[in-house]
C-alpha cells in the first residue's frame, strides 16, 4: 500500500467520526430531585438547564481524555488545548478536535444525548496510531465523510449490481435517497446519499477500526472506475 494511502482527499469536504450516547435527566450529578424538574419544552432555557445539571460529568471526562492526550501524544502547553462551557467541550490539537456535546432529546425531554466528535484536520494517519486509540477509547461507532460534489444514488446502486462479486452485496429503498452496501465478514454498513457516506458499526470502537473499514472498502472497490475516483 503506498504511503500515502491513508490521507483525505479532495472527493470529501470533510470527515469526522461520531458517537452517540444517552442518559436520562435525573441520573446526572447536578440534577437535584428536591429542587428540579424535567423541562416541559426543549427551549433555550432548558438548553442552559442542561448545560449546569452536567457540567461535572463533562468537565470530568474532557479534563482526563486532555491530560492523557498531552501526556501520550507528547503535545507541549500551546499544543493542545480544551475550552469547557454550556454543555460542550472540546479539545484542539494541531492534529485533530474532538468535542463532546451534551443536548436534550427533544421527542422525550427526559432524556439527553451525548454526541462525540472525532475532526480530522489533515489526515487518517493519526488515526490508525496505537498511542492515539489507546488513549481516545472506544467512543466512536461511525464515520461521516461529506462529498464536495453531489453523486447520484442510482449510479453507485448500478456501479455495485454490475459487480459479480459475491462478497458484496446492496441494498435500497425504491425513492433511491440512499443505498447500503455491505462486504462480507466486516461488521460494518456503508451507507451512501447523494451528500455522503456514512460507515456505521454496530458498536462503539477505536478509531482505528473504522479508519480500517474505509481502507477495506476502498480496496475492494479498487478495480471500479467510480468507486476508485471516488475513494482514492
């Protein structure tokens, strides 16, 4: 494989890996059950609510993923930093940015979302490091990768049903507005819009794994004249 084959290319504005968590309201340590009460509506006010009632649990988390990020990776003080404030942190690097946003959910307010957001700023080979994927964890069960241009659904539909391989196969609804392709023994959904692709896992993993699943279906899509322009 060459050298530079983990390295983003023009065909995407932008990737990132995603992970999603969620927790009710009263669990959170700054939620007082003599004094508080789940919002009734998901308005600006209960947006400040939760960004109190979950203060601890955020500033915990992002001070500790901080202090072994600088230690492991080896970042000076100017390196690396973390801004903490209203329910969202995020740690910036020369490397990369990773933020973690709490919101509430707003079809049942008891609840609330943690969405974790991994930016690559220059390329995947941080990503694939052993010091970075210990460090960072498992927090991560997809990757999005936006398209600078729109693709029609239907031609990468065509591209994957003209194949004769066996290993992969497609799926669709019949308004195409997406396709999902699969590669047999890979735990992993390729989800394709005219926007974007999406590699879904059914579990969280480091970032490595999913880096890895792009790689494979780059490889396997090698020999194709759309697929290896669009993934090359």
């Amino acid at each position: 494989m060459a050298d530079d084959s983990h390295k983003r290319t023009n065909h995407f504005a932008g990737c990132l890996l995603v992970g999603k968590q969620y927790g009710l309201l009263k669990h959170l340590s700054g939620f007082d059950k003599s004094r508080h009460t789940v919002p009734k509506f998901a308005n600006d006010r209960a947006r400040v609510f939760l960004g109190k009632i979950c203060r601890r649990e955020l500033e915990e988390w992002a001070e500790a993923l901080y202090s072994d990020l600088r230690v492991e990776l080896e970042y000076k003080r100017k390196e690396i930093s973390l801004a903490c404030s209203d329910g969202t942190a995020l740690i910036r690097s020369k490397d990369f940015e990773i933020q973690r946003q709490y919101s509430l959910c707003e079809d049942d307010l008891q609840t609330y979302q943690i969405s974790t957001e991994l930016v690559f700023l220059g390329s995947f080979d941080l990503a694939i490091t052993d010091a970075f994927n210990a460090t960072v964890g498992s927090l991560f069960d997809r990757m999005r990768c936006e398209f600078i241009t729109a693709l029609e659904v239907e031609t990468i539909i065509d591209s994957i049903e003209a194949r004769s391989d066996s290993q992969i196969s497609v799926n669709y609804p019949s308004s195409f507005q997406y396709c999902d392709c699969r590669i047999h023994e890979l735990d992993a959904v390729f989800r394709f819009t005219s926007q974007f692709l999406e590699i879904r896992f059914p579990a969280f993993n480091v970032p490595k794994q999913i880096v890895d699943a792009f790689i494979q279906l780059r490889e396997s899509f090698a020999m194709d004249p759309l697929f290896a322009e669009l993934l090359s």
